[in-house]
C-alpha cells in the first residue's frame, strides 16, 4: 500500500495492481492579516548598528540598543521614548551617523617593566556609550588561570573565567573567548571585538581597563542622511531605505522639515506600503507649509505633513520641558491604532502644549478649515470632543477626495501587503476550477472577517465587498499565457468628518410621540 503526498503520483499511468494512498492538504485556507503597529523611526544614537533596523518594543529595549535619550536634534531614544508611551510597542529603529563615528576601545596590558598591550577590546557599536564600558582582568575561579569580565552599566556583565595559558597563549585564549565564545558556557561578547596585541608576557594582576573614544557621529547628520540612500541589498541601504523589508507600515524620520525630501517620502511610502509622516518647520504657519508642499508637488496617500506648530514634551531623564517635531507624535498614534481609523480628535496623552496653545493663540474654525483645505494637519487643543491635544484632520496630502484620508492610507496598505504575503502559493499551479474556488473563498474568509470586527463595512446595508475569480475576468486568451486574475471591491467605513444636528425648539414646536403600548 504505497502512500504519495498530493501531486507527486501520475494517476493517469499506475500499471502495478495495488492500493493507493494520496495525502492530500486540506482545501480550506485561511489567512491572518500583516501586523499594522510596527513604527519605523530613523535619527541618531549613541549606539546600536547603523543602517539597520534594530527591534525595539519597551523603554529597555530602548536603553540597551541606542542609548539614553539626549537633547538633540534627531535623537532616536527620545522619538522612541515618546511613541512607547503613545503605544507604539512594535519599532523598527535605524540609526543614521554622518561617517565620523567612532567606536570605543581599552587595552589589556601585560606587567612588563614597560608596559605593552596583550589585547585590545573595542566596543561592538560606535557610538558615545561605548565609553561606559570597563573591562576587568583577574584571578580566575581554577587555579592559575584568569577571568575577564566586560561590563556596561545597566546590562549583564560579561563574564570568561578560567582562562589558562602563559604569555602570547594567554592573550590568545582571551581573545578567541570574547570573539568565539566559551565552549558550552557562553557565546561570543554581545559588547565588544577583540584583537590580539603585541605582549608575550603574563598580564597585569587585576587590572581594570576603562574605554574610550566612541563617538556618535551625529553632529554633521543633516535631513537627506535620513532619507538615505536606495540600493539593490540591504548592506547598500541607508537611511530610510534601510527599512525596505521592514514591514514597517508607518514611519518618521525624525525631526526631518526639509520639503525637498518629500517628494522621496512619498514615492518610499506608496512603493513599500508604507504611512510615511513629517512636518514643516517650527514656528512655520499652515500657509508656508503649504507652499512648500505644493512648490515641490507631492500629492498622494503615502506622506502627511503636519504643520510647524511643534509639540512640547516633558522628558523626565533630563528633567526638562522640550519642543519636538509633531511627526513623532503623530507617527506613534497612528500606529498604535487599528487600520481602520483616523487619528482624528484622539487623545495624545502625553502632549504638555504647542508653541500656539503656550503662546495663547488658538486655531480659529476658519484657520482649522484652511489647514484641511491644504491637505495638512495640526496636533493642537481643544478638539472636538473635549479639552485634550490631538489632530485636527486625519488627511494624508492625495488631493483626491476620495484617498485622503488616513485610513485609506491605512486599509488599503493594510490589504495589499496581506493579499501580497499570502498568495504567493498560487504561481505555479495549475489553473482549474478549484483552484479559482479555492482562492475566491479564502480570500471572501479574510475579508468577512474583516466584517465581523467592524473594519470594513457599509452602514446603509449594502455588501462589503465583492471577490471575482471566473471565465468573466479570465478569459481564455489571458488564461493561455498564464495569466489567473482576481478583481476585489471592498467598502471601507467613512469616518465621520462633519456632525449635523437639526434642533428645532420653541413654545410652538408640536411634538408627535408614537405610542407603543406594552403588551
């Protein structure tokens, strides 16, 4: 009783007598949609790899990959610290440096009557941190032998003891350990490199090296190195183009205002899917912003532009009041929320003032409008529901009434990648009639699903959405040269942008109640 997975048998040629077991997958697929709250945010740091998305989803996280936050412009910690607390969970981080960079480093030396080096550590990462970092050599836990231990405050210390040898073996020994690992007892340094030096003589009893000259790299980064450069791999990528394959659904290049950026922005965002949010200025009025929008001619779904009126935040590791770019604030809310809705008038929690709020000038209903007009948006208070800081339009910059909003940048994002990641199975296959049910149904779960939690919809009754796989749209001349078509509609819900109250009253109203009498 032989037994073949499903195609790997030719039913139509069996010539032996027997029974025949094909294993055969379930029909039924279904599929789960691309995860929508992974933020990518791009600045400076103190350290971490450079040019690569690093993963970070809480304050620790935060601490261990870039560093503390700093008073600077770009700074990746505070644009991290600052959409952690708006629940932005998911981050793809990217630390940019202007090539001056440099990574720390110490020297163990040996305990000749002149000194010499029998190792050098440098610090894994470039970057200002590095200079925290201590490394210990001393008597090990088996007799005549030594231990290393590599520290950096706030992280667990590195620790390779028992390390045996006299002179140049020594060194080597150590060497291997840090760069290699110990056998069965731990890997290679998570916190530095090492090399080996010149000594062939035993080291120094207890000796603690210090590190030193890291630096960041950060003073000559301007707005074009964190757009970045596009390559063919990801070692060629910089900037935002390091994201590419990210997943990343919404991104802020921090503190970024340069308008000729934008037309870059847009064009990473509508390619990879991706929200991608900026601002102009500080101080820079909606007027001005506009200009600058229209003067370099973005106009699509995949950038918004937030007005110069920056945001002020309490940073309590400086333990000052600081004025940041509205982006950062703007990115992280967004990407805390559901594809489906808009960021407009939802609360920023952590939002102190703008520099309109602090110098008493409030948006008028007229000025609101012209911001709307522009295809801008403002963080400013009150909104509509109350007295908090929150966005005001909940427009991306398409002047296509029908694409500018948030959430079509959202669902329709949302929906490519899904469809995209998911069907990829299909290439390859055989086109038939199963086939085409097989991949209609799954795609009508997914989409019901969607239904079902309220995410697309339409409230006056009509249908959702409308999934066409047939000999309509595949007609046999397409069909032949290998083409399998699917036509997809779906409805998304409107937000609600304008509420119309009809209140009629007066001693003269005449008010008709049907009576509905209980049974």
């Amino acid at each position: 009783m032989p037994i073949y997975p499903a195609g790997s048998l030719n039913t139509a040629a069996l010539s032996a007598p027997d029974l025949y077991v094909q294993q055969v997958p379930p029909k039924t697929r279904y599929i789960n949609g691309v995860p929508t709250d992974i933020l990518g945010i791009v600045g400076v740091a103190s350290w971490g790899a450079v040019n690569s998305p690093m993963l970070i989803g809480s304050p620790a996280d935060a601490a261990l990959k870039v560093g503390a936050q700093q008073v600077r412009k770009y700074d990746l910690a505070t644009a991290i610290a600052v959409s952690i607390q708006l629940g932005a969970s998911n981050l793809r981080a990217v630390r940019v440096t202007d090539g001056t960079d440099t990574a720390a480093s110490a020297a163990l030396k040996d305990a000749a009557a002149t000194p010499a080096t029998g190792a050098t550590l440098t610090a894994i990462y470039t970057g200002a941190l590095g200079n925290t970092l201590t490394a210990s050599l001393t008597a090990g836990t088996a007799v005549n032998s030594y231990k290393l231990t590599v520290a950096m405050p706030g992280v667990q210390p590195e620790v390779y003891d028992n390390l045996t040898g006299s002179g140049a073996a020594l060194w080597t020994a150590l060497v291997n350990a840090v760069n290699n690992g110990v056998n069965g007892l731990r890997g290679p340094s998570q916190l530095v490199v090492a090399s080996i030096g010149a000594s062939t003589a035993a080291p120094q009893a207890a000796q603690t090296a210090s590190f030193a000259g890291g630096s960041d790299g950060a003073s000559g980064v301007l707005d074009a190195t964190l757009v970045g450069v596009d390559g063919a791999t990801a070692l060629a990528r910089k900037g935002m183009y390091a994201l590419r394959g990210a997943n990343a659904q919404v991104v802020n290049l921090v503190d970024l205002t340069d308008s000729t950026q934008w037309p870059a922005m847009l064009t990473y965002g509508q390619s990879e899917g991706a929200y991608v949010v900026t601002q102009g200025p500080a101080g820079a009025s909606y007027a001005t912003v506009s200009t600058s929008l229209n003067t370099v001619g973005v106009d699509g779904y995949g950038l918004k532009v937030l007005v110069g009126d920056w945001v002020y935040w309490f940073d309590t590791v400086n333990g000052q009041s600081r004025m940041l770019a509205p982006a950062t604030f703007s990115a992280a809310r967004i990407a805390g929320l559901a594809p489906h809705l808009s960021v407009l008038n939802k609360s920023l929690s952590n939002v102190t003032g703008t520099q309109r709020s602090l110098a008493m000038q409030p948006y008028s209903n007229g000025e609101i409008g012209a911001i709307n007009t522009a295809r801008l948006d403002v963080i400013t208070n009150p909104c509509p529901g109350g007295s908090y800081f929150g966005h005001r339009s909940g427009l991306n910059c398409a002047s296509n009434p029908a694409q500018n909003g948030d959430n079509y940048t959202r669902m329709t994002n949302y929906l490519s990648l899904t469809l995209a990641a998911s069907f990829g199975w299909v290439v390859g296959q055989l086109q038939t009639a199963d086939l085409r049910r097989q991949v209609k149904s799954t795609i009508e779960s997914f989409l019901q699903n969607l239904v079902d939690q309220g995410m697309i919809g339409d409230p006056n009754g009509g249908p959702a959405f409308s999934v066409q796989i047939d000999k309509s749209n595949n007609p046999d001349s397409r069909v032949a040269l290998g083409y399998m078509q699917a036509d997809v509609q779906v409805k998304y819900l409107s937000v609600v942008r304008y509420f119309l109250i009809n209140l009629e009253g007066g001693q003269s109203v005449s008010i008709t109640v049907a009576n509905n009498p209980r049974s």
